[in-house]
C-alpha cells in the first residue's frame, strides 16, 4: 500500500511538499521546520519514490520462520539451532541480493549469539542509515509477531532497496540482532564494539520490534524528531492515526543506539498493554484486549499477525530509508495553503482574517509551526500580522516592525505545540497607519 496523493482543495490546497526547503540544521539528521527562509522549488531534486513492500514476500519469510522453528523444538530463541536458522535464512537472502554481509559473533548465558550485518554497497561512508529488528524468539514459542515482524520486514525493505538497485546519498545498513530477549545482548554488544569513529557515522537508526500485532495499534516511536515526522507522515498520507509509544522506551534494540547518542526512531504495533475503547475505535480491533495476546507465548506463531498492520509497517520503513537515505532533505510534515487574496483596508479598518482548515494531522501542531506569509502591500510597517489558532490563540508574526519595506513575503517559525493541529487557523492582518494598502496574497502552514 503507497501514500495516497495529496488532494487539491479550491482555494485551499492540501500538499504534501517534500524537499522544497534548502535545510540548515546542524543535525546529522536536519530537524524539520527550523528553517525560515523558503528555497526555490525547483532547487533540489525529489527523492526516489518508495515502493510498495509486497506483503506477500514479508509473509513468505514469516512461514520460513516458522517452519524453522517448527524443525527445531519451537522456538528460535538465543542459543538454540532455530536461532541460528533463522540467521542463516536471512543472510543467504541477504548475499544473494548483492549485500555485504557480516556474522558477528558473541557469548550470552553460555552460548554463542549471533548479531548479522548487511551493508548495501555505495553511499556516504560518513552518513550511515541504519535499520534493526532483534531476531530472536523467547524459548516459550517461535517469536513471529516478536520479532519475525520486524526481522522479515526489514528484510523485504532490503531486498526491494536491491531490486531497485537504489544509490541513496547516506549508506545503508540493516542488523538483526540476537539475544534481545535477554536483554538487548546483541544490540548493546554491536553498539559498544563500534569504534567511536564509525558510531559518529550512524546518522540515525530505525528500530522494528513487533510491527504485525494481531489486534494492532500505530505508534510512533517519540525520538528523534526527524524519524518521527517521517513515519508520521507516511501515516497522514495513508490516513491512519498514529500515537507516540509509550510502552517503555527502554525495551528494544534502539536504547544501546539512543544511549551511544545516535539519533533514533522506530515502529510498533504493540505489545501485553490493552487496547483501550478509543483506541479500538479509531484503529479497529477489540477494546480491552491486549495488542497482542500470545506475547511471549507458544502462541505466538504464524497465525498471530495482522495482515493489514504488517503491510503498512512494512511500507512504512521503506518509506523511511527511501526519504531518510535520499539526497533530498527529510520532507517536513503536511502544509496547507490558501493563495485566495484577502484585501487589507486602509487604517482605520477593521483586522482581516484568511482562513486555512487544517485536518488530518494527528496531535498538537509543532513546536516548529512554519508558517509562510505572502502579503502585498506599499509600506509593512503599517501592519500587525498574527497566527490565530483554531481555539483563538494569537501568536504576533509582526508588529509594525521593520519600516520601510514593501510587502512581508517570509518564513516564521512557531511554538504551536500547546495548540491542537486540525482545525481552523488563521492569519490576522490590521492596518494601523493610514495611506498603504495592499492585501494578503497567499499563506501556508507547514506541520
Ligand atoms: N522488546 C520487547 C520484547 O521483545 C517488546 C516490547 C515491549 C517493545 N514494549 C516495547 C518493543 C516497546 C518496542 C517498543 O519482548
Ligand atoms: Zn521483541
Ligand atoms: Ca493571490
């Protein structure tokens, strides 16, 4: 399943703009919405359309998984042949597809672990990507919402990174890593083995650890903001609600990474919390059940997936690592602009308003609101422009500042993020100082 594409409103348009913006954060990982001042257009390329995952070849690996565990006393859990199994499936797929693989090896508990590393051939040396699942069951059952999701969705997201034989600009790298349920064992032992050279390459990491719940929820991890925007906005495209994960942001493979001071983010879809009534009604799915009720269990097998979960979490990492691997600065989220001209009377006049109706983002606005003001006028100085937020909020843009010039055609950036997002702003304009006329010509938000 692919974002759907932007509609177009009369007056007011709904435009997912991706890359119009040159970006100036310092970040490995440029943060959106800190910019003020709008590039041209047509001054970067667009980034290379992701694709479809095929969930079909996502659920071809979740049945090899299982049949690996099957063959092996029912799990694939740290120590036990089905975990090296499974290690093996992946790689043989991996180097087949033109990866460079490396096994990694360590010892937990007694046993030999197993971390693999995949790196496509090509990109900025200095600007790693990198993407992760743990690929270890508990010994309870064979781990196939916990972690075969994860494991065999990054998978299909490589090899359709190789079928598409894509030359981002950043370098990308996939891990699986073993003995997670032991406590994050391999993760932690990849992390603190990486000189600290090579950890300063890694611009970001992705995590995925149970992402086809049986009874799903979306959530988002809350990191770094840039990944987080970038998930968001595959889910504002598809128009499925998402929410920040607040499981515990300890549990998975991205806290060694996070710790390193890597920036990081990831995917899930839930795990022994229960789905609460608003949650059921916005996502489907049984209210009072867990997100998914074989956690850690024997049951945990092929049959406990959502089909529908684990299609969009999977086209939601190649979303991911297209964007965030691109030459293309990170798209920011959705922007709205009405281009219907309001005309401003001459002081004394009343203040005039021109709406924007902003709907479907999730949450509170920003704290990075970017708010692009076009308004035509013989003398600024004259005029004081607000952001109206939709319960009545005013945040001053200008207060008949910056004398002489002829019309405000700029960027601002605002703290928003006390204001629910969906709703109507707008932008207020009053005249104080008679003699200049002009009108607003266009306006936009930017989430
Ligand atoms: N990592 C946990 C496990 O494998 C699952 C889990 C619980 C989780 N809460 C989470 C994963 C929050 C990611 C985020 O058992
Ligand atoms: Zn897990
Ligand atoms: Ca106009």
């Amino acid at each position: 399943m692919s974002p759907s594409v932007p509609r177009r409103l009369a007056a007011v348009t709904a435009v997912a703009v991706a890359g119009l913006f040159a970006a100036t954060a310092p970040s490995a990982l440029a943060a959106p919405g800190t910019v003020t001042a709008p590039a041209a257009v047509s001054a970067v390329a667009a980034a290379p359309t992701p694709p479809d995952i095929p969930v079909a070849n996502v659920k071809a690996h979740l049945a090899q998984l299982q049949s690996i565990a099957t063959a092996n006393g029912g799990n694939r859990a740290h120590g036990k042949a089905g975990y090296k199994a499974s290690i093996d499936y992946v790689k043989a797929k991996l180097d087949a597809a033109g990866f460079t693989t490396t096994l990694q090896t360590f010892t937990s508990s007694g046993a030999t672990g197993y971390n693999l590393i995949a790196d496509w051939p090509g990109g900025d040396p200095n600007s790693v990507l990198m993407s992760g699942s743990h690929l270890d069951s508990v010994n309870a059952g064979p781990g196939i919402n916990d972690n075969g999701s994860g494991s065999a969705a990054i998978l299909e997201t490589a090899l359709a990174v190789s079928r598409a034989q894509l030359q981002p600009t950043k370098h990308l790298r996939f891990g699986w890593w073993g003995a997670e349920e032991l406590g994050m064992i391999g993760s932690k032992y990849y992390v603190n083995n990486l000189p600290a050279a090579e950890k300063s390459k890694i611009s970001g990491y992705l995590n995925f650890d149970m992402i086809g719940s049986p009874n799903p929820g979306y959530f988002v991890y809350d990191d770094d903001p840039t990944i987080e925007q970038t998930f968001k906005n595959f889910y504002v495209g598809v128009g499925i609600p998402t929410e920040i994960e607040t499981e515990g942001d300890g549990r998975s493979d991205h806290a060694p990474f996070k710790d390193a001071g890597i920036p990081v983010g990831g995917l899930f879809s839930g795990a022994d919390y229960t789905k609460t009534a608003a949650q059921a009604q916005k996502w489907g799915g049984t209210s009072g059940k867990a997100f998914d009720a074989c956690y850690h269990a024997s049951c945990d097998t092929s049959a406990n997936i959502d089909d529908t979960a684990l299609d969009r979490n999977s086209d939601a990492i190649a979303y991911a690592v297209w964007n965030l691997g691109a030459a293309t600065p990170v798209p920011p989220g959705p922007s709205f602009e009405n281009t219907a001209d309001v005309n401003i009377p001459d002081s004394p006049g009343a203040a005039v308003t021109s709406p924007i109706t902003v709907s479907g983002v999730t949450g509170n606005a920003p704290a990075t609101l970017k708010v692009d003001v076009n308004i035509v006028h013989t003398y600024v100085g004259d005029l004081v422009v607000d952001l109206v937020a939709p319960d009545g909020s005013v945040y001053n843009l200008r207060n008949r500042s910056g004398g002489s010039a002829d019309n405000i055609v700029q960027g601002f950036t605002v703290n928003a993020s006390s204001e629910v997002a969906n709703g109507v702003w707008k932008l207020q304009v009053k005249d104080l100082a008679a003699q200049d006329t002009g009108y607003i010509n266009s306006w936009k938000l930017t989430f």
